[in-house]
C-alpha cells in the first residue's frame, strides 16, 4: 500500500497520462459507449486520489452543458409548435415547382438551422426530404444525404450555439480565465469553412455514389409513424363549400389519398372539389398531424361502430395486433372491439406499406399498429385484450401552432441578447426555456425528453478528465513535452496543427469529448508559447466539430450513414478531401483575421 502511494506521489502526471491512454484504447475499440468511458476513466482518477471531491464537483458548476441543455429544449419547442414542419412543409411545396432551385434553398435553409439548432434533429428532418428533392429533381438520393449532412454540420460552425462542441469548449475556455466568446465570434471563420465546403462538394460531387439504396435504407425510417385514416366533414363545419385545395390542412405530414361520398372513392383530381358534409377524406398522416387534427375539432377522424363516440374524447391508446387475432383478413370495421367499446380507431400504420383502399375496408394483418380514441374504461379493457399487443397511452402529441411564434421569439431573443452582449448565451438560453415552459410551448415532460442526457453526461466526465489530468501534472507534462518542439514554430504554424490534431481524434473519438481533452492543452501551450490563445482554441472548436472522413466522425454522420446505405468507403472518398479543403480555408481565415 505504501508503495502504491509512493508511486502516486511520484510519478502523478504519468498515471494521469496512462489512464488517459487506457480512455483512448477503449474510445477506439468501441466495446462501451463513449459515455460509460468518459465516465469510469473520471472515477479512476478519483480513486486514485489524481482527482479531489471538491474538484470532481466543481465541474458541474460549467455553464457549458447546461447551456446546451437548454439548447435541445428550445430545439424540441420548435419542433413541438411545428416550425420545423411547416418550414419542411414549404421546402417540399417550393421542390414540386421548381426542383432545382429547392436545392439551394435547402442548402441556404439547412445552413439557417445548423447555426442556431442542434445539428442532429435538422438532419432528422431533412432525411426524408432529401428522398423527396431525389424524386422531385431526378439525383440519385446518395449524391444529396452526404452533402446535406456536411453543410448542417458547417452551418453548426457559424455560431457559439451552433454545436454542442463549440459551447463546451467555450465554457472550459472561459474557466480557464480567457474572455467569454461572443455568439457570432467564430462566425467569420466558420463562414470561410462553409464557402469552402460548399465548393469542394460542387467540384468533387463525382465522388459520390450514385446507386440507390436498399428498401431498408430508403427513406431513413422517416416512414415507420405513417398512419392511414379518414377526415370526415361534419354537418356543420366550415369547411363545407370550399375547394379542397383552398384550406392548408395537407402538406408533407398529411397527404390526401382520396375522397369517398356515397360508398364511390376518387384519387384523382381533388384539389378543385368541393367539400360537402360526410365527406371522408382519405388521407396519409404522421402521428403528430393525427393528433393535431384530432386536437383542431375541425373533422371527425377515423371509424367507429357507434357514431356518437367522439375522437377526441378520452385518451389515445397505441396498439399492435397479435398474429392470433381472430379478425386477421377481415375489414377493420368488423374487428370485435370497435363493436364492444365506444372506442374509435383514427388510423392504421402497416410497415413499408399503406393499407387500404380506406379506413373501414382495411384488411387487417397481424403487427398492424393502431391509433385508438376512447374513455378509461375502454382503454383498460383494450389493455386486457389477449389479441392485442403493447397497448399504451400514445407518446405521440399534438403539434401546437398557435404558439409557434412564442418559441420562435424564444430562440431569436436568446441569439439576440446574447449577440449584443446584454447577458451571456447561458442565461440567455434558461431565460428563453422558461418562457417556452410558461407558455406551454411544450411540456416539461417534453422538454427534459428533448435533452440528450447521454451527450450532458459525456460532457460532465470529459470535464471531470480535463481537470485530474491538470490537478495530476499531467498537462503540464504534455505541454513540457512538445513545447521544444513547437517553440520556434510560427503562430501560423499552431493553428494548423491544432485544427488538424483536432480534427484527426475527432474522427475516431467522441467530438465532445476531444474538445474537452483538448482545450486546456491547448491553451497552456499557448501560455508556455507566449502566443494568443484564441485562434488555436476556435481552431480546436471547429477542427473538432468538421469531421466528414467517417461515419462515426460526427453523430449526424451515423444517421445518414444508415439512412443512404452508404458504404464506409463513400465517407472516406468524399470526406478526406472535404476535410483538408475546408480545415485549409478555416486555418487560413484565422491566421488571416485572427
């Protein structure tokens, strides 16, 4: 035991250094989730006396996760108003009628976003737009997703709040005594990254593969909540006399299918009919829009055996048929529940493909999933029905569009005080989340859902690192090492081999958790160097975050990885390139204006 504390006395900055080396062995061979091994190599230092309580603590007291916390939530109120929906909405409306300049707008669209929102739910939702502009403009779909991916994460580079990377490596920065960054500090940088970007994907778009995806890929599982249902106009709606087209229900999330008026269904040539009432119209709707419309009052939804029960009574239920039900093959008007319970089914979701020819005719077939509406005792008894299975309370809610403009006004007001230094992004950001809560924009429920934990965590323990390894020696060890090295290179010569350092462990490791490693490094070696700090710390930001080479170099990489059904060697092939071109521009900005 003695001999153990004596070699921690002694040699501290090397166990420091050996554990970390350890950390790095484990990131590359993928065994445990980066999480789990940010968050044991922390609890190594701390059993090892290399990290104290106090200081172990003290990490969450870095404003950086939390602002990024409250990042996904303003994100996830955007999403939940249906902001992002309508913009994606108007995307595909402009890609009908003019294809190729959908494009751009798209391009110029995604780079608005990326700036201000987490990368991962813009890409999320462009994915099945990009197979929609595929369609619509006749490129094959893998000459889109790579690109797309590469200008969200670009667009995530223009601004402090753009990445989750940009905030952590600010908030370390600013602990560690340099002046807190602006929100559009790194804007000028980022901004040569992104022309560059944009050029190497115009020169180099020949790279790209060309062969469409498999049916597993297409479409990124962006169809797996499509639900067929009905629209039934009542008695007394408004809607009754006005041409289909003249009202903006259908758009991307609801597509109308048909019209069905006296048993006799029509699919063609819809948009100029008149609406009379107990029309059913045959319609194809996300699980959002089912519940919005539901929410709206504005149509009854759905079929019932007893025309009296109401969608929008009670609660809304999800549930799978059991490849025993005795109505397999039978219409779904004629399932034995309907007829037993004042329910209503408002839609049907099939798997890779829409049932018909409407609601009520449906041929059902075991794991068909449906949408049902109905009061308490209903739903407990549908829960006790051995011919259905996983029924529960959908998670599925309602998009709330009259509070659009509040989240919106949310999310520019945080950009806006913190771009003209009235209070720092952090508060900024709580102070918008708390009017978005207030408001009921969303959830709280919703809200702490919206929050990716696992990227919070990852952040706390990559900071808890950082910090044994500066308690323990170690960095300093390191500074020491390379110091000689580096001592008579030019400040040029810094930001260059920071970015591309960066950049290289960013591709193979966790972005978030090299630019945790690295900031401190990096600014006691501009201390050691007597050379300003801030061009090598935005160059480590963005170096960290502009990682196209690999699937796994940024996390909005993997998802349209397996939404393409690339190959590994179509990231290598394009994103090589692209990584050197634009980490040139971005270095050459700094040096430039830096």
């Amino acid at each position: 035991m003695h001999f153990v504390t004596a070699l921690l006395g002694i040699y501290r900055a090397e166990i420091g250094l050996l554990i970390l080396a350890c950390m790095f062995v484990a990131f590359v061979r993928e065994r445990y989730s980066p999480t789990v091994i940010a968050v044991v190599g922390a609890c190594a230092y701390g059993v090892l006396g290399l990290l104290d309580e106090k200081a172990l603590f003290s990490v969450f007291s870095n404003g950086a996760p939390l602002t990024v916390g409250a990042m996904f939530i303003l994100s996830g109120a955007l999403i939940r108003t249906g902001v992002i929906g309508r913009v994606a909405d108007l995307v595909m409306s402009r890609a009908q009628r003019h294809p190729r300049l959908a494009l751009a707008e798209v391009t110029l669209g995604t780079l608005a976003l990326s700036a201000f929102l987490n990368n991962t739910p813009v890409v999320v939702l462009l994915i099945p737009i990009m197979f929609k502009l595929a369609q619509a403009t006749g490129y094959p779909v893998k000459k889109l997703l790579i690109p797309m991916n590469v200008v969200a994460v670009l667009g995530g580079c223009l601004t402090l709040v753009g990445t989750s990377t940009n905030l952590v490596v600010a908030g370390i920065a600013a602990d560690q005594g340099m002046a807190p960054f602006g929100i559009f500090d790194i804007t000028p940088y980022g901004l040569a990254g992104v022309i560059a970007g944009l050029l190497a994907l115009l020169c180099l778009s020949f790279l790209l593969p060309s062969d469409p995806p498999s049916i597993a890929g297409e479409g990124g599982g962006a169809a797996i909540q499509d639900y067929l249902t009905e629209l039934i106009v009542p008695q007394d709606s408004d809607v009754i006399g006005r041409e289909i087209g003249s009202f903006g229900v259908f758009g991307r999330s609801v597509q109308l299918l048909g019209i069905k008026r006296g048993g006799t269904i029509r699919r063609r040539d819809l948009e100029q009919e008149e609406l009379h009432a107990g029309d059913h119209l045959i319609v194809r709707a996300d699980g959002a829009a089912i519940m919005t419309l539901r929410e709206s009052g504005r149509f009854d939804l759905g079929v019932a055996a007893d025309s009296r029960t109401s969608a929008q009574d009670g609660t809304v239920v999800e549930a799978m048929i059991a490849p025993s039900h005795p109505s397999i093959g039978e219409r779904l008007i004629d399932i034995p529940f309907l007829h037993a319970l004042r329910v209503r089914i408002i839609g049907i979701h099939r798997a890779r493909h829409l049932p018909g020819p409407d609601l009520a005719e449906t041929r059902i077939r075991g794991a068909d999933r449906l949408l049902v509406a109905g009061g308490g005792d209903a739903m407990r008894a549908l829960k006790d029905n051995p011919h259905l299975i996983g029924v529960d309370v959908s998670r599925t809610r309602a998009f709330r569009p009259r509070k659009a403009w509040i989240a919106m006004a949310a999310m520019a007001g945080a950009v806006g005080l913190s771009a003209f230094d009235v209070v720092g992004i952090g508060m900024a950001a709580v102070i918008a989340v708390g009017l978005i809560l207030v408001t009921r924009c969303i959830d709280p429920e919703e809200a702490w859902g919206a929050i990716d934990g696992d990227v919070l965590i990852l952040i706390f323990a990559m900071l808890a690192v950082g910090l044994a390894l500066e308690q323990a020696g170690s960095v300093a060890l390191m500074v020491g090492w390379v110091t000689p090295l580096l001592q008579h290179a030019p400040p040029w010569a810094l930001v260059f081999l920071i970015y591309f350092f960066a950049l290289l462990l960013s591709e193979l490791l966790s972005n978030n958790a090299v630019a945790a490693l690295l900031t401190p490094i990096t600014i006691a070696l501009a201390q050691q160097l007597g050379v300003d700090a801030r061009p090598l710390v935005i160059a480590l930001m963005i170096g960290a975050s502009a990682c196209f080479a690999t699937p796994i170099g940024y996390q909005t990489n993997a998802l349209v990885y397996a939404a393409g059904d690339y190959r590994f060697a179509d990231f290598v092939r394009i994103g090589v390139p692209i990584n050197i071109i634009v980490g040139l521009a971005v270095c050459s900005a700094l040096v430039l204006l830096g």
